[in-house]
C-alpha cells in the first residue's frame, strides 16, 4: 500500500526537476497536488495492473515517463494501480556471441541495467519512480551521464543500485525480462508499449488513463476517473 505522504515527499523532491525546463514546467504541479488521495484503498485483487514497457533512451519512453505517467502520482490513481516499469523493452539477445542489443546501443543497455537495478533495489513505488523520472529527464535534456545526482536530489541511498550495476545483476535481470518479454510479444515498431490488465493499448497510450478507469471495478471509483 503507497502512503499519500509518501507520495506528496516524491512530488515535492521531484519540484526541481520540473521547474527546469519549460516544456515539462510546474502546471502539472498546480493542479491540485494529490488532493484527496488518502480516500480510495482498495483490496489489491481490485487494483489494475499496468505494465510499461520501455527503452530508456527512447525520447517517446522518456516523454511518456516524465509526463503522462506522472498524472496518476498526481492525482488519486496511484492506490488504484500496480504499476510495472519494465525497461529493456526491443532489446535482444544475439544468439551468436551472447550479447544484449539494445535499440539505441549500448548507452542504453547501460542505463536499462541501472534502472533495473534501480527497480531491484527500491520496491516502493514512489521510490523507483521518483528516480527513473530523474534519469529520463536527464535523457530529455542528453544529460543521462549525470544520472548519479538524481539520488543525492531525491536523497535516496546510491551504494545498494552501484553495487547492483557493477556486479552485473541489472544484466541478467535484463535477460530475465528479454526471456519474458519473447513470450510476451515481438519486438514493437513503436514504444512505450502500454498493457492495462493484460490488454496492449497499442497506439492510444497517451490516454491510458481512461483505460484504467474502465478496467477498474472497485467501489468507489477514484475521483479521477469521475472527471472523465
Ligand atoms: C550477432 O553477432 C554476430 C557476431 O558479432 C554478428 O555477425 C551478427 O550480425 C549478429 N546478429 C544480429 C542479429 O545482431
Ligand atoms: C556481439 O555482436 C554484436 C553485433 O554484431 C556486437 O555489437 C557486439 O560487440 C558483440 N559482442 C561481443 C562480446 O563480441
Ligand atoms: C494483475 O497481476 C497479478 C500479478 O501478476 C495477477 O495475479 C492478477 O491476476 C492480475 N490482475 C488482472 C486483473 O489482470
Ligand atoms: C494474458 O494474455 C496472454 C495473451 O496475450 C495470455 O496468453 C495469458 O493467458 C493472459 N494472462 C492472463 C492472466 O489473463
Ligand atoms: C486520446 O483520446 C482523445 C479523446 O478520446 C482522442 O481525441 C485522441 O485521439 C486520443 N489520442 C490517441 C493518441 O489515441
């Protein structure tokens, strides 16, 4: 279960980011910051799941990361849905030398690594997202190199993520994810590729807000969805 506390410190440790750059500017943060969150608490059998596949140095990813997706930490939607960040999206493995390859090359593999260990190492939702919008605002702005200020900004711990990254695991995640994902579906001709309970929403990702609120059958359904 998120906390609604949790989630405003997020928000606000994520104020910086959004007031750099004018394209995502602070109008998101005015619309009435988490108001009311605390209200909705359903059962997790009642939640949605929403699973984001992504690359991380994918523009369309990183837009859809920092943008679209930060509605539903902004509004009640969050405690209504597990969501499932899943980078590595399009990568494959070479069956000749064993290599991951990544869609937009090895930075990417890179930095897909590191979010999975970021994924690995904090489960709190909040959390990860928190970081994984720091990292892909820096790809917007081509600054991911200095991806290791995002945790003193959020002041979350670096070590456990490092340690993860340079042991190798956020690799062999990422071949735990290749492996799913070949069951899963074929390799896109666009992303993010968005699936709410199951179902790919192709093209329409932009709104998957209101798919969330049609798959979700708890009572009452969040204010968010009211608005629709
Ligand atoms: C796999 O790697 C081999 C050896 O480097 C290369 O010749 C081949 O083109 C690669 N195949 C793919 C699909 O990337
Ligand atoms: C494997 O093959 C790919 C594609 O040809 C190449 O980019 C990569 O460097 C190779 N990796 C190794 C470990 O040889
Ligand atoms: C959501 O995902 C969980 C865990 O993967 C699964 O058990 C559950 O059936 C899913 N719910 C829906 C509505 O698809
Ligand atoms: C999810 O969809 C796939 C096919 O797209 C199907 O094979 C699988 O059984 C479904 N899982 C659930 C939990 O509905
Ligand atoms: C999102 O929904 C609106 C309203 O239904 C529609 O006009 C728009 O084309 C949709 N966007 C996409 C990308 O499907």
């Amino acid at each position: 279960m998120v906390s609604p506390k949790l989630a405003i410190i997020t928000a606000i440790a994520l104020l910086p980011f959004t007031f750099i750059n004018g394209s995502y500017g602070a109008s998101y943060y005015h619309s009435g910051l988490h108001a009311d969150s605390a209200e909705i608490t359903p059962f997790d059998s009642q939640k949605v799941n929403l699973s984001v596949y992504y690359a991380s140095l994918s523009q369309p990813c990183a837009t859809f990361i920092i943008k679209n997706l930060e509605e539903i930490f902004q509004s009640d939607l969050i405690n209504t849905v597990n969501l499932q960040l899943v980078p590595w999206a399009n990568a494959y493995v070479n069956k000749t030398n064993h290599s991951i390859i990544c869609q937009n090359g090895p930075d990417e593999c890179e930095l897909n690594s590191l979010q999975a260990c970021v994924l690995n190492v904090f489960n709190e939702v909040n959390k990860h997202y928190a970081l994984i919008y720091c990292f892909e605002f820096l790809v917007i702005q081509g600054r991911q190199k200095n991806w290791q200020d995002c945790f003193s900004q959020l002041d979350l711990p670096k070590e456990p993520v490092l340690n993860c990254y340079n042991t190798g695991t956020g690799t062999e995640i990422g071949q735990k994810y290749i492996n799913e994902a070949a069951h899963l579906y074929s390799p896109h001709d666009f992303l993010p590729w968005v699936v709410v309970n199951n179902q790919s929403i192709g093209r329409e990702y932009e709104n998957f807000t209101r798919y969330i609120c049609e798959a979700y059958k708890g009572i009452p359904a969040p204010a968010t969805c009211n608005l629709h």
